[in-house]
C-alpha cells in the first residue's frame, strides 16, 4: 500500500480509532470487531511496549486493516514502525530527523502541528497531510478552522486529534481541509482489556454513520 493508498483510506473513513495496546493479544480481536464495525483503519501507538509485535500482527493477518504506528518520536521508532508493517505514522510534534527517517523508508508520515510556523516547517519538507494536535485543548474546530484557512489553497489537510469525541468529532467533518479525526473513543482502554468487542464494533459503527451523516449535510 503506497503513502496516497493510506491517506484514501483515512479519508474514506474520517475517523482513525487511536489505540494504545497493553497486550499485543488484543490486536486481532480489536481489529476484527473495528472492520465489523466498518472501520478498516487503526493507529497504533508506540506509548506502549506491544505496539511494534501488534502493528505486525495486525498487517501479516488482516491485510484489509490500514493499520498506522502513533506517537512517533525519533527516528528508531520510525524505521521499526515501517518493517512491521505500518502502513502510515503520526507523531505528536514536528521532528525534522524522523520526517525524514520516514520519508527514507517509504513511511507515509504526518506529523503534529499547532501553530502556523509548524505548518510552514511541515511545508519546507513537502509534507501537507499534517495531525492537528492537541485540538480540543487548543480550542477545537474554530481553532482549526482559523488555522487552516491561510494554507488550503496549497493543498495542507489535517488530522485533528486529541479529546475529540462522538459529540464533537461531526464540527471537523464539516470543515475545509479536514481529512478524517483520530481520537480513543472509539476503541478505549477499558473496553480492550475487558474484551467487549461488541461494543467497539458498535461504536465504529455509529461513528461511520455519524460522518455519513455529516457529509450529506455538507454537500447539501
């Protein structure tokens, strides 16, 4: 899957359930309940120890899933991210040496932005697919907004993540420039470790519905 297959991916599902594993035995179940859900994109975080084994599992069993490695910060992080299998990486931050330890591999990478200057380092490396974090924080989809508006005639798309949930995720759907959101609602730690699949595959189910829904009011 090239890095243009990953971002059509994401765009198609507007919403990337980010999943921080404590046990590298809930990737697959975890995975399987999110595609029942209609969610075939996950973003694994490198906050834990399970992340590399996981995001290997999850891309040598279900090819179907576009799973991505999360919360990448140095360049080691990336090249292991890729030889598992990851088929995209984010990062909280903007760090030139892993932007390019990515580009190097063939990583598709986004890195986390919040001011106008981040977004113009991301620009000098050609990088215009960028996660906007930490957005409720920062002051949510109006922050977004706000920021965005100078760059989308240049192409920047972003990921706004961080606190955003079923309640405000639809105010970033709505909006120029946004390509999908990342949040932990979706797939939260308690419901993992208790194993209740179906409710996970029920939550991605009303979130895909929830940015249908969305989309149809925008175009309207």
């Amino acid at each position: 899957m090239s890095s243009d297959d990953a971002l059509e991916r994401v765009r198609a599902a507007g919403v990337v359930p980010v999943v921080t594993l404590a046990s590298t035995e809930h990737a697959i179940p975890l995975c399987r309940a999110l595609l029942e859900g209609g969610l075939p994109v996950v973003e694994i975080t490198f906050r834990a120890a399970a992340a590399e084994e996981a995001i290997y599992k999850i891309s040598d069993r279900l090819p179907e899933m576009c799973v991505g490695a999360g919360t990448l910060t140095d360049i080691e992080q990336a090249a292991r991210a890729h030889a598992a299998g990851a088929r995209f990486a984010v990062a909280p931050g903007f760090n030139p040496r892993v932007a390019e330890a990515a580009r190097s591999v063939g990583l598709a990478f986004w890195p986390g932005v919040c001011t106008p200057s981040e977004i113009e380092q991301a620009l000098r490396f050609e990088l215009r697919t960028l996660k906007f974090f930490p957005a409720e924080a920062l002051g949510g989809a109006a922050t977004v907004k706000a920021m965005l508006a100078p760059y989308l005639h240049l192409g920047v798309e972003t990921i706004p993540t961080g606190g955003i949930d079923e309640e405000t995720a639809p105010s970033y759907w709505s909006l120029a420039g946004v390509a999908a959101v990342g949040g932990s609602w979706i797939a939260p730690s308690k419901l993992i470790e208790s194993g209740d699949w179906s409710a996970i595959t029920e939550r991605a189910r009303e979130a895909v519905s929830a940015y249908a829904s969305t989309l149809r009011g925008t175009a309207s």
